[in-house]
C-alpha cells in the first residue's frame, strides 16, 4: 500500500487552474482550502505562475490549497513544477507543518511581489478586474 503526505499548493496546481492536472493524474485527493501561518510572502513569476517563501519578517499568511498526494506520485509531482519551485516544509494557520511549494530566493529576483492580494488566486482575480 502507497504512503500518502499531505501537500499545500498556492499556485497553478490548485482546483481550476493550469497545472491542477498534473495533481488528478497522479491520483491526489482535495482536502481543504486554509492559509498558511503569517511567515510567507509571494511574488508573481512573469504573469505564468507564482513563487511563495517563508521569511523572518513582515509576513503574511497565504492562500492555499491542502491535498492528500500517494507517495509515490510525488517526485513525478516535483518533475513536472516550473524551474526555481522546490517542496519543503509549510506552517499552516492551524499549525499544522505539511509539505509545500515553496520558491527559491532567486526566482524572485526582479518580479513582481504579490503579497498584499494574499495569494495567486486573488492576484488573477484582480488582474483580470482591471
């Protein structure tokens, strides 16, 4: 029997979205929607997908989506997320630690910073107000 983790997406990997396929495909189950802990600040990477990291000051809690991924699905998972994304740990506002996709400092450089809408999907919400 497959092991399963818990994963907090905040990007195109959520329900609707471009990427959420790649979640369906490996057989991933929705939980919840929640938020993270206020630690994290997003930036949007060229308009096409955002990068979310945990910082020691002035964060705030992000917009995510909790899903239930087999195990063994989750490196297939990692494979297919644009360059600069990596999983690591995530506080969420329950205190719950999960695994989740979280940007590398780099990738942040020189784009857009986000974090007033509190998360992608209200960041496209927004955009496409305008």
């Amino acid at each position: 029997m497959d092991g399963v983790v818990r994963l907090a997406v905040n990007g195109t990997l959520m329900r609707g979205l471009e990427l959420n396929q790649n979640l369906l495909t490996i057989a991933a189950i929705f939980l919840r929607e929640t938020q993270t802990e206020p630690a994290y600040r997003i930036w949007s990477i060229g308009d096409r997908h955002p990068a979310m990291i945990k910082v020691k000051e002035n964060g705030v809690a992000i917009a995510v989506e909790v899903w239930e991924v087999p195990a063994s699905g989750l490196a297939t998972l990692l494979i297919q997320e644009p360059p600069g994304l990596a999983i690591g740990k995530i506080r969420l506002s329950d205190g719950e630690e999960v695994l989740g996709v979280l940007g590398e400092p780099f990738l942040c450089e020189g784009q857009v910073e986000i974090t007033q809408y509190g998360g992608w999907r209200a960041y496209l919400e927004a955009k496409n107000d305008q």
